[in-house]
C-alpha cells in the first residue's frame, strides 16, 4: 500500500451549497476511513481548499474514491490533484 496526498479546491459558496449532500458525504469519509484508506481529510480555514491523504494500492484507487464521492459528483469539488507521497515523519 502507497500513500497519496490530496489538494484540491472547493466552488464559491461551498459551505451552504454543501448542506443537501453534507451527511451523505461524512456517512462515506467516516467508511473509508473505519476501512484505513483515508487517513485525514478537510478544508482549509478559508474554505477555499481541500486537502486529504488516503493509503491505497494505487493512484487510479484513490482518483475512484474521489470522483464517486457526492461532493466531486454535486461540484462542492472543482478540482482533485492527487500526488504520490512520501511520509518522512
């Protein structure tokens, strides 16, 4: 298993434009992370932003996961760079 680290950006609005799909998305974080694959996930502090690191087989796993999330799906997400990662500490 390989690490990747997510950075990402969120629509104008997101916080009240995430309200309709906001559980159903933490229903599926809360899943995924019960399962190992997530390891942390969330917005910046000016909600510009989503980072997240997830451990999976491979970089196609983690672009899946990402994009059959509701939030990518509803466009709450706007972009998803995900990148190899290294842990040094």
């Amino acid at each position: 298993m390989e690490r990747f680290v997510l950075f990402g950006t969120y629509c104008k609005n997101a916080i009240s434009k995430r309200v309709p799909f906001r559980d159903e998305h933490l229903s599926r974080l809360s899943k995924l992370k019960d399962q190992g694959i997530l390891i942390t996930l969330g917005p910046t502090k000016c909600n510009k932003y989503v980072f997240g690191v997830f451990e999976a087989s491979n970089i196609d796993d983690v672009k899946k996961l990402l994009e059959d999330d509701v939030y990518w799906k509803e466009q709450i997400w706007t972009s998803l760079d995900i990148y190899p990662w290294i842990q040094a500490f």
